[in-house]
C-alpha cells in the first residue's frame, strides 16, 4: 500500500470521532476499525456483522453511524 494511502487511513482513523454520523469511509478504513481483512469485511457484511456499504458513482463507503453502531454491538458482546 503506498505511504500516501497508508498515512489519508491513519488520519481518517485519528479523526473519525470527530466525524459526523452522516459520514462515509472508504474500505480500507473500515478495515482497521474492524482489524480485518478486505476478504474479511464482506464476509461479516455478508453476516450483518458490519454494515452493508453503500455506492456512490463508483465508490463504495460506509456510514460512519452505522459503523459506530456496529462497533458499539461489539464491543457489548
């Protein structure tokens, strides 16, 4: 993964609890709230485990609510 990639998930992560519930992440970053593969993100879509995404244009993101839900779940488990 290039260090720009690398260092946008980093900030995106150091800074998602300032982001508002209306916003959408990319899936690398939904990767490592998660600590989980790219295989491993869509199988726990698959099992409502996270989220399902959405697509705008041709970009898949997440809701930064529903994940926060979904991390909340888990985090109660």
């Amino acid at each position: 993964m290039p260090t720009q990639t690398k260092t946008l998930i980093a900030e995106s992560l150091r800074h998602f609890d300032e982001l508002p519930d209306s916003a959408h992440v990319k899936q690398p970053v939904v990767e490592s709230l998660f600590a989980c593969s790219h295989s491993s993100v869509w199988r726990r879509v698959k099992s409502g485990a996270i989220p399902a995404p959405r697509k705008f244009g041709s970009s898949t993101v997440w809701n930064v609510g529903e994940l926060r839900a979904a991390l909340t779940a888990q985090a109660e488990v």
